[in-house]
C-alpha cells in the first residue's frame, strides 16, 4: 500500500474517502461541523457515521471513546474498522486526519500499522471463476500531519507489510508451503535484501552435522527437512542478535496423533518460522544497525512406518540425549538443535518464538504470547518491545523444580514433563538447556498466531511477532 504525509487541511484532502476520529462528547472539527450528518457523529469507540461536505466527496466519523482511554491500540484498531468500512465502500484511497493521542509519531504509527493490517485478504487460491468480481482493494493511505511523522509512518508501512507477507506464508496450505518452500521465501530475502546472506541445510547435512532433534521429526514423512539460515550485517556496537523460528509445516503430531477435528489448523505450526524469515526482511529494509543471525528449523510432522516412535532416544545438537516420550511434543526437539547452532555461530542474545504449547493458550489466551527467560534485561525488552509494537507478552517464572520434571529415565532429557502441569515453562525449560550461558528469551505464540479476533487481525492468520521482533531490534541498534 502506499502510504504518504502531506500537510493539507482537511478540507483539501485528495482522497476517495476522508477519515477523522473524534473522543466521546466531543464533535467533528469546525471545517465540516455544518456539513449534513456532521450532527449524528458521535465518538464511542468505533462507532462509524458519515458526514456529507459538500463538493468534498466522503467523509467517515470514526468514534475514538474516551480521550482518557486513548492509546496506540485502540488507534490501530480505529483504522482498522476504518479500512475495512472504506474497502466495502469501494474506495481506492484515504486520508487520515490524524488525531491528538500526545504523540504524534506513535498516532501515525497505529494509524498506519491497523490500516494495512485491517484490510489483508489472503486470496492466493480465489480468482479461479473468471466470471467472480475482484474485489475492492484500498491503494493508498494519506496522513494529513506534520512532515516530522513521515519515518514513523514509513517504519510502519515496512513493518505491517511484513506482518501481512507473514499471514501469507502461514496461510498457505502445507501441500504448497512445505520446508523447501520456507527455505525458498529465504534466499528471495537474501537476494532482494543488502547485506543479507543465506545458508540452507537439507536432510544429508543436517543429519551429518548431528541434528537429531530436527532429522528424528523429519522421519516420518518425504519432505525433506531445512535448516535456514540468515545472517544480516548492519553494523552497530551492539551484541549479535540471535533470533529462532519454529518452522513445523505442518504438524499431525507424529505416531502420537492429534485428534481430526481442527487438524487443519496445523498449517499454522510455522508462524514462529514465518515471523523470524519477514522480520528479518524488514530489519534489512530499515536498514538498521545490528548484527543478525536467524535460524529456522523446517520440517513436517508426520505419523509412518520410518516415523520416530515414544520411547525413541535421540541426540541433539549440542550432545545432549532425549527420550522422545511423546512424538506431539516435536517443536522443542527442532528448537533445541538450532538454539545450540545459533549459539555455535555467535549469536550472544537469543529470542526464540514458536507456537509451542497449548498450554500457554489456557494460561493467556490469544491476548498475551508468554515470555520465559533467564535474563531479566533481555525479557524486559521483549515485553517492551511488545508493549510498544501491541503484540502484548507475559512473562512466565523458570524454576529448578520445572528443569527437574524434564530430566530422562534413560537418557538426560524427556520432551515430555513427568506431570501434566505447567506444560509452558517445562517446555521452556526444555529449551534452556541447549542455549548454555547465552541471554536468551522464549515467546511461545501458540495462542496470538492465529484465530486471535482483533480488528486488525481477524480470526486467521495474525502474523503475531514481526513487528515485535523488528522492535527489540530497533531498541537493540539504538
């Protein structure tokens, strides 16, 4: 979408259809207050009520709520409801009148960011009725602010871009995005991208290098899997980031079978994967000044005569030895081989994200992703960077008791906990063992990745964790 800032009044505004948001009890501003529905608006949270100026095309009320309640969130979620209003309008282009929130950066921000991310349409399999009408698309976003907002509005366009390219590899069925196809998006990053190389590692590498987490899950299907790897080079002074992706295509839970009903949603076993590959393509296009490394595990999950069994001893990157006591339990074996590879290659500050365990959906919903860390600085950014960016975190306690219930009866370690509780942190503390010394923060996203219900995200995809990552990112190169 194009987004542009432009110093006009609202009445010279150049767009199909013009928004402007008001607080409760307040009213529309003086230049269309005579126009016919101007009267009727009113400001409760996203109320929408239309005012006719005349020889002035549309304009669109959108209710704000209270002045006092006003923060970016409810901002992105405005535009959003917004955006949407204008696609069933048809309208190709809007303009934003922007609102008094305090600053005027943040406003420009959320009102970029719920535009783009409240019209995405994932319609890579529709079109195939040529007699089916296309349906409306919104082109261009104009914000009627200060030149001083223009790098605000365009990190954000970089950004919620990114969050939308995210939903489309999460959306896209696991028969078309299989591991090659993730190791592919990859090397287009690596190539369109300055200063971002790639290395991908398939089946015979991986299994010589001693991945035996990563080869054990791909056993039981015939993709092979990949092991991707993206280095960026910006710059900075700052510690290399390290950031890892659950890259499970598609997920049946292995001989340990999921139930049918709602399998399907399994595709979206990748999002931690899709949001560390788009992530990085921003973090390249901004052009920020850190060094990057990125490391995505890639496979499918599947049940087969050459799958791994419950019971099976593997060995893991770093040479620790795990009973797979339950083959469901797939995405911390994957994990645990590329966290000890990303702190092989020099990564010195660790974010992994993946939707891991259902678990944490009990314990947070789809509101919160949660934070489990053994450094107390790197989660505090992370949950500021989650604060900042509205991909909300909590974090979750490590303790030795939960590091104790993963302890093996033949071997060091079990993928599953001894007792059915607390199955977010023991699966982080899973995790911790593969990262040594190195500061590291889990986000585990099976509750946010999709299915979420907010204005900007609708009920599939979200794309949960780019623009967070971006922003720990940001905050890292200063």
């Amino acid at each position: 979408m194009k987004v542009e800032v432009r110093q006009s009044e609202l009445p010279a505004a150049d767009a199909a259809l013009t928004i402007v948001g008001i607080y409760e009890g307040e009213s529309v501003p003086f230049a269309i207050a005579d126009a016919p529905g101007a009267a009727d608006a009113k400001g409760t949270f996203k109320t929408l009520s239309a005012v006719f100026p005349a020889g002035r095309g549309r304009v669109l009320v959108v209710g704000l709520g209270e002045r006092e309640d006003a923060d970016a969130e409810r901002l992105r979620v405005a535009a959003a409801v917004a955006a949407q209003e204008a696609v069933r309008l048809e309208a190709s282009s809007l303009a934003w009148a922007l609102p008094e929130l305090g600053d005027d950066d943040v406003t420009a921000e959320a009102l970029v960011t719920g535009t783009i991310l409240g019209t995405y349409r994932f319609d890579r399999f529709r079109g195939s009725d040529p007699e089916e009408p296309q349906p409306p698309q919104l082109k261009s976003l104009t914000l009627l602010a200060p030149a001083s907002v223009e790098a605000a509005a365009e990190t954000a366009r970089i950004c919620a871009e990114a969050q939308n390219r995210a939903r489309d590899l999460q959306s896209t069925p696991a028969n078309f995005a299989t591991p090659a196809f993730l190791a592919a998006r990859a090397e287009e990053i690596a190539t369109a991208a300055d200063g971002v190389t790639v290395e991908v590692l398939g089946r015979e590498e991986i299994v010589a290098k001693g991945m035996g987490g990563l080869a054990a899950v791909a056993l039981g299907g015939p993709e092979d899997p990949r092991l991707i790897v993206l280095r960026y080079s910006g710059g900075g002074n700052g510690p290399t980031l390290g950031l890892v992706g659950k890259g499970v295509t598609f997920d049946t839970g292995g001989i340990s079978l999921k139930p049918g009903a709602g399998m399907q949603e399994m595709k979206f076993d990748m999002s931690g994967g899709a949001a560390v590959l788009e992530a990085v393509a921003a973090i390249a296009e901004l052009a920020l000044p850190i060094e990057l490394i990125a490391v995505v595990p890639s496979t499918e999950n599947m049940p087969s005569g050459t799958a791994v069994k419950p019971g099976d001893v593997i060995t893991q990157y770093n040479g620790r030895t795990v009973e797979v006591n339950n083959t469901d339990a797939e995405g911390r074996l994957i994990l645990a081989d590329a966290l000890a590879y990303a702190v092989e290659l020099g990564a010195e500050r660790i974010v992994d994200i993946a939707t891991l365990t259902g678990a944490v959906v009990i314990a947070l919903g789809s509101t919160f992703a949660a934070v489990i860390s053994n450094d107390d600085e790197l989660a505090a950014e992370v949950i500021g960077a989650g604060e900042s960016s509205g991909e909300l975190t909590w974090r979750l306690p490590l303790h030795p008791e939960f590091k104790a219930m993963m302890k093996g009866t033949v071997a060091d370690l079990s993928n599953l906990a001894s007792k059915r509780e607390a199955g977010s942190i023991t699966a982080a503390s899973f995790l911790e063992e593969f990262v040594d010394d190195t500061p590291w923060a889990h986000v585990d996203i099976a509750g946010t990745a999709w299915d979420v219900g907010r204005e900007y995200t609708g009920k599939e995809a979200s794309g949960y964790g780019v623009r967070l990552l971006v922003e720990l990112a940001r905050r890292q190169a200063g």
